[in-house]
C-alpha cells in the first residue's frame, strides 16, 4: 500500500508543477497577448534564417536557464512512469513541441521575435533538466526518504497535492524583488528606505492588512494538507525564510544597489506578526470553521487588493531594476497575475475539500 502510495503521489505532483510550468512558460513567452495580426512570416523561413540575425547573449542565457526546471520536472514526472530511455524521448518531445509552438505564434506578435536559436537553447536547456532528473532518479533511497517524509508530513490524495502545488505557485509569485515581503504594490524609486518613514508617507494601515491576508491565505492552505496542524507555524516559517531568501538574491541580481532592501518594510513586519497570531487559532478550528475563515480571509484580500489599496503597473517597478530587458515585464506581470490567480485556485480548493 506505501509503494502504491509514493508511485502515484510522485506522479501525480511532479505531473501538477511540470503542467504550472509549462504555463509559467506560455505566459512569459506570450505576454502581454495583445496585438496580434499577421505580418507575412513564414514558420519554414524562421527555421532556416541565419542565427547572427537573432542570436543575442542574454536571450540565449535566459532561454537556456528557463527550460532547465522544465525538463527537470518533466523528466522526474515521466521516470515515475516510464524508463529512462522512454522519459528521455518523449521528454524532448515535449520541450520542443512546446519551444517551437511558442515561436510560431510569436510570429503573431509584433512585439515578439521568432528565432531558431531560442528552439536550439530551449532545447539544450530541456536536455540539461531532463539528463538531471534521470540523475536523480538513479538514486532511489533519497526519493523514498523524501516520499515517506512527505506521507508523515501531508496528507494523502488528489486535494492535497493539488494544495502543495498551489502552495508552490504562491511561493513562486512571492520571490519577486520588486514587490514588498508578501505585499501586492510594485516597488518604485519614490518608496521610502526600509523602516524609515519618509516625513511625507504615512504608514498604510490597509497594506499591513493585504499582507496579514497574503500570509494567513497560505497558512490556510498548509493546515488543510499538513497531517499535524500544530506543525503550521512551523512550516509557515520555513515557507517565509525560503521567500526572503529568494527575494535577497533575486534583488542582489536585479535591483540596484540602493533598492536591495526595499523589499522589507514596516508594514510587511507589522502584517506578518498579525498574521501568525491569527495563525495560532485556525490551528484549532474545525475544518468547517476552517474553510470558512479562509474564504472569508481570501475574499477579503481580493477586495482589498483590488479595490482598496492603491497599486500600479509591473512597468511602474522597472526604475528599480539595473537591467531593463523586457523578460523581468513579462515576470512583473506574472507576479501580478499570480496575486489574482492564487486566491481564486485557493477558494477552489477549499470548496474541493469541504467533505474530504
């Protein structure tokens, strides 16, 4: 019965985030999916045009490192079904499928330029993902000790991995630079150094909010897949220690230098020590209270979010950034996304769990 649980949890969840993946690539790659019309290009033409025509450093660093977790995620989804030389084949296919549909309807963006030397790095990159995961999988006694920390510490069926792969996708939106520890307003050069009100900026009592929300939707969402919910704060902690983490390195990479702290402030440490306090009730609850408070909790944050707090454009964020390459837009814009797509799938999945 274990053996049948760790062979369909790990094919179920790593199937569930190479899928959240591939979107995360569509969008990067479509972004902002407007403008379309057709400008006479021919896909065969595309295929055979001189790489020095479109070759550039950077697009080919980036395409390369993007389709490296792709293929890592396919191929360990795939090994959980099929041998090596099989999720090695169809893997490839995969990536490729996916990098030359990308290209081709690029060619229906003005703003967007097909190229051969993008399917070729998207290619290598997906090679590289997948040559990892059959590494990986060679080494059965670290994923069945993974596999059994993970039926000890969640719990089973297709709810519950649907809950961690949208715990992921929350995480992911979170680690972005730009936007303030669990915060929803993109960061711009008028923002206040950390912890030091600007005389004219009062502190905004209404984003403290939006992030005790953004805090408590997520801790929500761990006591409806832990096993023991007296493990919540804990696990919550990890989940924010992994963010700010992120969030330093991505700023160190991306952001000028006076901006690399921006990201921490005071109305982020107000709403996340409100928010573990709250926290330590839910535990507690009944898990008919529970999906009660978290619809009420991410209600809440859509309504505010949306129609109360002040935002702005991904673009507003950009003076903050060192470099202005159109892929960290695309990235803004997904952040963004993420902050309206992740309550919506989270109201989804307590409604999924009401009788589970």
């Amino acid at each position: 019965m274990e053996e049948l649980f760790i062979t369909e949890t790990r094919a179920r969840l790593r199937t569930l985030l190479a899928v959240g993946y591939a979107l995360f690539i569509v969008y990067v790659s479509l972004s902002p999916f407007s403008g379309w019309r057709e400008q006479g290009l021919e896909f065969g033409d595309v295929l055979l045009s001189p790489w020095s025509l479109t070759f550039t450093s950077f697009d080919s660093i980036v395409n390369l490192l993007a389709y490296i977790p792709f293929g890592l995620l396919v191929g360990l989804a795939l090994r959980a079904r099929f041998s090596p030389g099989v999720s090695m084949l169809v893997g490839m296919a995969c990536g490729l499928s996916l990098s030359m549909g990308m290209e081709y309807l690029q060619m229906y963006l003005p703003q967007r330029n097909s190229s051969n030397v993008d399917i070729l790095t998207n290619g290598a990159g997906m090679l590289l993902g997948l040559l990892l995961a059959m590494r990986l999988t060679a080494w059965p006694w670290m994923f069945v000790r993974l596999l059994r920390w993970r039926s000890r510490a969640f719990r089973h069926g297709v709810e519950m991995d649907f809950g961690l792969a949208l715990l992921v996708l929350w995480v992911f939106g979170q680690i972005n630079p730009s936007l303030p520890m669990l915060g929803n307003v993109f960061i711009t050069d008028a923002l206040h150094q950390p912890f030091v009100p600007a005389a004219h900026d009062l502190f905004d009592w209404w984003e403290s909010l939006a992030v005790m929300l953004n805090l408590l939707m997520p801790g929500v969402l761990l006591v409806t897949v832990l096993r023991v919910r007296q493990h919540i704060l804990t696990g919550l902690l990890l989940a924010l220690v992994l963010v700010a983490s992120a969030k330093f390195i991505a700023a160190a990479f991306l952001l000028k230098s006076w901006a690399l702290l921006l990201w921490v402030n005071s109305e982020a440490m107000l709403g996340m020590l409100l928010g573990m306090l709250s926290l330590r009730g839910v535990q507690y609850a009944s898990r008919k209270e529970l999906i009660r408070f978290g619809a009420t909790v991410t209600i809440a944050y859509l309504l505010i979010v949306n129609f109360v707090v002040d935002s702005n454009t991904p673009a507003a964020a950009m003076s903050v950034y060192h470099w202005h390459y159109g892929h960290l837009l695309n990235y803004n814009g997904l952040a963004q996304t993420i902050t309206i797509v992740f309550p919506v799938l989270l109201l989804f999945h307590l409604w999924r769990i009401r009788h589970v």
